[in-house]
C-alpha cells in the first residue's frame, strides 16, 4: 500500500505534499529532521489528510496532481481547511 499524505507544520501552518509507503515512518522521519523538504523548518509536523492507494503508480499520480496548482488544489484546501486553520 502507499499513502499520499499532507503535513500542517505547527508553527507557520506551512503544507507539505507526500507519498510513502510507510505513513508512520515517514511522519516519524519528518518529525526527526530526515526529510530534506521539512528539515529547516521549527515546529511540529502533523499529518492532516492521506488517502491510501493501492498501486504505487496511482499514488505517483495523485502526489503529483495535488501538489500542481489549479482544481485538485483548491479541492485539497477546501477539504482540510478546518484541519489547517482550526488547532
């Protein structure tokens, strides 16, 4: 299985747009200063939506269309907005 997830830094609300096949490993690496994406930034990251997928490839896919500005992003805020700007 692999998961396309999305991290809520804590500090400045700032997203980040993942795919693993580990979710906790990889929260777990993000929290530890491995993943060079997240690695400066200060603060806790906290996962805030995943969707789970099968086929490595669909996950590639979907990793791809919402980090791509347009409707899969806007749809991708509209559908955690509570869970990024509400603690």
């Amino acid at each position: 299985m692999y998961w396309v997830y999305v991290l809520r830094q804590s500090k400045t609300r700032e997203l980040y747009i993942g795919k693993t096949n580990d979710l906790k490993r990889r929260l777990r690496d993000h929290q530890k200063g491995r993943q060079s994406a997240t690695r400066r930034k200060d603060g806790e990251w906290r996962i805030v939506y995943a969707e789970m997928y099968i086929s490595k490839r669909d996950a590639d896919e979907r990793e791809r269309k919402l980090k791509q500005h347009g409707s899969n992003k806007r749809w991708l805020l509209e559908r955690i907005k509570h869970s990024v700007f509400e603690d």
